[in-house]
C-alpha cells in the first residue's frame, strides 16, 4: 500500500516566504523560545553544510542530506507532509529516502503518511508499538505511516561524514525515545526527552517516566560525544552546555520531590518550597506537563483545562504513590 502524498493545502508556508538563515547565535536559549511552536513553518536554518532546523507545525524537524537522499527526523502534526517535501526541493534535487521519528506522539510523526512508499520510516522498537496502539495509526490511512525498520539501542545510518547514529537510553518522555546524532555537523536531536527549559510532559501511558528521566539523559550525556549543538523538541536550538544544565535541573527536582514526599508533604507544598538555583529563574516548574494517556492533548492547558496544582511536582508524585 502506497502512503498518500498531500498535494493539497497543508499547514505551513509556500516556499515563497520560507527565509533560508545562516550563523544564528547560538547562546542561552531565549526565554520566549520554551513555548512549544505549533504555529506554521516560517523559517528554515541552515546549521551546517547539509543539515537543516525547520521549526513550526509541531514537533522541531531536522534535514539531513546525505550521498544518497535526504533522511528527515520528525514530520510534525498532520497535514505538514507537503510544506517538508517542498522545504527539501528548495535545499536539494535529491529525493527523501528516510524518516527518522524521534518518538511516537502525533506532532512529531503526524505527516508519516504523507510521504512516497518508498520512503522508509524508521523508529525505535517501542516507538513503533506506541504508534500502533495509538488511533491515529489504525486507520488505513494511519498504517502505512507506521515504521519499516526499528532498532533497540543503538542504529548508525550511512557512513563516513554522512554517518548518523540513533540511541535509545531508557525511559524518558516515552518508553521509546530516540536521540538523533548528525556525526560531521556534531549536532543532536533530543526530540521531546529535551524539549524546552524546565518540567516536560511524560506520558505514562507509553512508558514515560519523570523518575528515569534524568538517568537517561545522564545516558546520553555520557555517551555521544563531540557534539556542540542540540536541536529541541519544541524550542530552539541550545548549546550542549544547555542539555547538561536540564539533566542538573531535573536531578535537582526529582531529589526536592522525593524529599518532601517522605516528609509527608503535598506536591504544591513541593512546588511552594522549590527554589532552584537564579540560572534557572526563567525555566518552567509550575506547569504539570503530564499526559494521562497518549491520545492526551500535549501542554499544560490544552483544550482549556487549568493545569492542577502541584505544577511538575505533580507528574513526579504520580510515580511516587
């Protein structure tokens, strides 16, 4: 069965106004930029010689091309499919070839379906059981867009200057979270485990956990080396200095959780109590940033709920019961 390619209307921007930048600072994350972009695809940045940030439409997408095609790692929400594959024909006359998705959730492999059949996806192994177990991929329609090829912890993708390796470190935002290495360029894609400044959303039902998280991005901290750059979940390009700084925060707030619990202590007392370091008086806490289910809207207040008290300190306590 042949995936659907979208000719239609998509959500996004013709290539008209899609501005190709170069050399933007690449300091401390701004503090504007920890709001997740699911506006449309406005912009496109060139990061290195054949690698490309496109954010917008959902989850952050990266372009890889490479002696052979074009790998992409992300598809974002629905509907994107065609905004990416005219974002690559405005890079390169060469043809996608590969799908890397960073994890299951639809705004990061919404458009899967809209690629060519002969485009092959690829995911880690419980990425793809996710996928399968969510109702978005039952569909006819959904199916084709579920992955070709898994891995289970660790995948190098080409070779040479081209190589691009896939990790899996544990749990994290999902069960089955993959952290994209661009070798040459000495970039990462941290998909969602590292998605903005502060608490993230973990989603349980797909094996989520706030109690590994930091484990795991001590997994990855540890593991990949030269790299100076790492491309976001949802927000903007940061420093690898950035990505260690998360890890700390997250130690930081998982050992605050633990202690207050065993003292008896609510999750909004925890959140009262917090006081992290000033480096991380711009990052977000009071937000719970936890998804009950996988089909959960993604973000603190979707669909207009107020977010319940107790802040991240809530999703650390759901563990802690």
């Amino acid at each position: 069965m042949r995936r659907a390619l979208v000719l239609a209307a998509t959500i996004g921007v013709g290539l008209g106004v899609i501005a190709c930048t170069t050399g933007l600072p690449l300091t401390e994350l701004p503090q504007n930029s920890m709001v997740p972009n699911f506006g449309p695809v406005a912009q496109v940045d060139r990061m290195a010689e054949n690698l490309y940030f496109v954010p917008g439409g959902g989850g952050n997408t990266a372009i890889f091309v490479h002696d052979t095609g074009v790998l992409v790692v992300d598809t974002k929400v629905a509907r994107n499919g065609q905004t990416i594959i005219d974002v690559v024909r405005s890079i390169t006359d060469k043809p996608i070839t590969e799908i890397v998705n960073t994890h299951h959730h639809p705004d990061h492999a919404g458009s899967n379906a809209e690629f060519p059949a002969a485009v092959e996806i690829i995911a880690h192994e419980n990425a793809r059981t996710n996928m399968a177990n969510t109702p978005a991929f039952q569909t006819e329609e959904g199916r084709v867009g579920l992955p070709d090829r898994t891995f289970r912890d660790r995948m190098t993708l080409f070779s040479g200057r081209d190589a691009v390796d896939l990790y899996y470190f544990g749990r994290a935002h999902t069960n089955g979270d993959t952290f994209v290495v661009f070798r040459n360029a000495r970039v990462m894609h941290a998909g969602d485990a590292f998605p903005m400044l502060g608490g993230i959303l973990i989603d349980r039902s797909a094996g989520g956990s706030a109690l590994a998280l930091p484990d795991t991005l001590t997994g990855a901290i540890d593991n990949v080396h030269n790299v100076d750059r790492v491309i976001t979940g949802h927000a903007s390009v940061a420093p690898w200095q950035t990505l260690v700084d998360f890890r700390d925060f997250h130690r930081l707030m998982l050992a605050h959780a633990q202690a207050e619990h065993a003292a008896g202590h609510t999750a909004e007392q925890a959140l009262a109590s917090f006081h992290p370091p000033e480096k991380y008086n711009s990052w977000r806490w009071g937000q719970p940033n936890s998804a009950p289910s996988a089909a959960a809207p993604i973000g603190p207040t979707a669909g207009g709920r107020a977010p319940p008290a107790g802040g991240y300190f809530a999703t650390i306590y759901g563990e802690l019961q």
